[in-house]
C-alpha cells in the first residue's frame, strides 16, 4: 500500500487512486481507477452514479527511471436517467479518445520541434501517425493560444528553396517590427501572394508602413497592389549583392586573362569582405593585385565608397544627392561591370533611398531561412508542405 500511495504522489493525478504497480525491465504498469464515486453527464452537466460497464485503458504517460509508464486505467461507462443516454467518464489529463496523456503529447511536440522526428519515434517507442497527429494537435493548441494585438507596420519577406535543384520555392513572411513569422506560404508568384494578402483584409494591408525584400518583380509588384500605404524598401544587403558581383566579374576576368599570376588568386572573399574589417594582412594581398590592376582598385574603392553612404548617418535627401555624386564619379571609369550596377542602381533607385527613412532591412529572414534549411535537415519525415509549415513556425515560437 505504501508504494502505491508513494507512486500517486509522484504521479501528480489528483482524479486517480493507484491500485497497483507492475515493473519490468523496459516498463511500469500503473493499475488506476478514478477517485470519485460519481461523474457529471457531458450533456446536462447533472452527477450520475449509475455504473452501466468498466474497461481498462492502456495510456501512455511520461517515461520514469528510462522506463516507459502505462497507465491501466479503469474506465466507467454511466448511465444518466434524466439525458436517457450513456456516457464515458472523462479525465483531465487525457483527452477520451486519446491513448496519451497531455504532458506526454506535450513532451513528444517538444522533441520534434528540436529533433527529428524519425529520432523522436525510435526513441519513444511510437508510430509515424502517431508522431504526426500528437504535432499537429499540440500546434493547434499552441497557435490558438497566442494572441498578437498589435498591428504589423513593417513586413518583410524572402524565398526559400523547399526542395532544392527542383526550382520549388516558398515564402516567408515577417513582422520585421516584431520579428515573428507571420506566414509561410507554398507559391511566391505575384498572384497568389496578392491572394493570400487579400485574405487578411483591407483595414490590414493599409496598415503595412514599409515592405522590406529583395529586387524579385514578384514580390515588389504584389506588395504595390496590396498595400497602398506602404513604402516599398529594396534590402540593403540584396542590393549590395549586385555590385559584389559587379568587383566579382571584374576578378574574374583578369584571372582568365593572367591565368599564373598569384596575385589575382584567392582574393574573391576578400574584395567582397567590409573593407574595416580586413586584417593588416588581408590589406597587403589586395594592395599586391591593385598594383597589377587599376579597373580592379577603382571598381573595389567604388564599392567600398557606396558602403560607407549607406553606413553614413544621412536622411533620405542627403542620401540621393550623395547616390548622384556617386554615380557620377562611377561613370567616369567606364567599366563595364559597374555600368551594369549603375543601371540596376537607376532602375531601383526609388525603394533604395527609402531605406534612408528607417533603416529597414530583411537580414533577420536570413537567419530565419538558414534555420529553415536546418529543419528540412531534421524534418524529412513530414510529407506535405502543411506539416513542414507547421515546423517551422512552431520552431520560431
């Protein structure tokens, strides 16, 4: 008796009365029944006492000492006189048609948002429906609980690849105010993202201040038709990527054109790399290939004179009449790479220096889909792109 009473104690079940334990080597068997004599009907909420049948049912609880824990519940099913209907006793800790307790499903919802679940099911000892339904609940249950009163203002959003080398690519949405994912959608065509921003309603979308992304057509187009009042932001460090590649080609061609020359090898990284970052000697190896080529000294140090624009204190005003100086000075080398930069520059130049308003970027979604790379890693085991949604956005609450 003592070890029964000992083992309700660390049960923690208030509505349970331990009858007996069975332990073996991979388990714990808890023989249990309810507490209390009588049990209210679902229906007219009045105590029954009237015992129609019992049953045991096996559930399954958190594990102890390694050990797997069973519950072998005895189920009563009432009758109750005044509905003229029967019905099966209920329990707080598990739902009536489920075969786990809550902390149990809570702790297995818990792994799978940091494991994988095929990890999860070997280790648990369960099934992949199983494994899949518990996630799916608990989500539904940790989503309904969050409750987000403020309103969004600033949105940003990129691509991700969901199954890489198939040209398959998602969309993440953010409050880049908040830093939370608002939505992870399948397709990121301009059409179904302006349906997708439809749903959310008027009042919503006008409320949108400032819309972060990179230079795809398909995002900056769905945004102009969804939110009127918004100011449309090309991502800084996306649009820098143009003119890297800008300084990049321009090494390239003088690796094609001095094949044996050291000087122009293994320097990639290092004219892209924030010139105030680059070592003493990371300096000297550039200032060995900028004596050798002055188009690849003057394209680096017009790159790096745009950074330091961007990194300047400036309002918006300051920052177009500097961008025009700019380039000016940039068209005077004629080269070739950076004429193409310059024409990106004119065709972008609007949402550009609206970055100058509010120092807006998107750089927290590239930490959000690098972590997203990692869960496709760990979540093979989800087969449709609902449940990979799901993942994610469980992953970042």
């Amino acid at each position: 008796m003592e070890t029964e009473l000992a083992i309700q104690t660390i049960l923690g079940l208030d509505e349970l009365i331990v009858m007996d334990v069975k332990i073996s080597k991979n388990r714990i068997d808890i023989y249990c029944c309810s507490a209390f004599e009588e049990s209210l009907c679902p229906s007219c909420l009045k105590k029954c006492k009237t015992v129609n049948q019992e049953y045991i049912k096996e559930i399954r609880d958190l594990p102890v000492f390694g050990k797997k824990v069973y519950l072998q519940l005895t189920e009563r099913q009432f009758y109750c006189p005044n509905c003229n209907r029967y019905f099966t006793e209920r329990f707080s800790f598990a739902d009536v048609s489920r075969r786990q307790t809550d902390r149990f499903e809570r702790q297995i919802y818990k792994s799978i948002k940091i494991s994988n679940i095929n990890q999860v099911i070997a280790l648990e000892d369960i099934t992949w429906e199983t494994a899949n339904e518990i996630f799916s609940r608990q989500y539904k249950k940790e989503q309904a609980t969050k409750v987000n009163k403020s309103v969004v203002r600033f949105i940003g959003m990129d691509e991700f690849a969901i199954k890489k080398g198939h040209k398959n690519f998602g969309v993440v949405i953010v409050d880049l105010e908040q830093v939370t994912i608002i939505d992870v959608l399948q397709n990121r065509d301009k059409e179904s993202l302006i349906k997708y921003f439809k749903t959310k309603g008027e009042e919503w979308c006008n409320a949108i201040e400032f819309f972060c992304s990179d230079m795809w057509d398909g995002f900056v187009n769905a945004a102009k038709s969804v939110f009127p009042n918004a100011k449309i932001i090309t991502d800084r460090f996306h649009f820098f990527f143009h003119i890297n590649k800008a300084v990049d080609y321009q090494r390239k061609a003088l690796r094609k054109l001095f094949k044996d020359d050291a000087d122009f090898k293994n320097i990639k990284y290092l004219l892209l790399k924030n010139g105030n970052d680059l070592t003493p000697e990371e300096k000297l190896k550039l200032e060995h290939a900028f004596a050798k080529s002055n188009e690849l000294k003057s394209i680096y140090e017009s790159k790096e004179s745009l950074r330091e624009i961007f990194e300047k204190k400036i309002d918006k005003k300051q920052a177009e009449q500097e961008l025009e100086v700019w380039s000016q000075k940039s068209e005077k080398l004629e080269n070739k790479y950076l004429n193409v930069f310059l024409k990106t520059l004119l065709n972008w130049k609007e949402n550009v220096l609206n970055y100058f308003e509010i120092r807006l970027t998107s750089s927290v979604i590239e930490g959000i889909n690098n972590k997203i790379k990692m869960i496709k890693r760990m979540a093979f085991g989800f087969l449709n792109f609902d449940n990979f949604k799901c993942r994610i956005i469980a992953s970042f609450g």
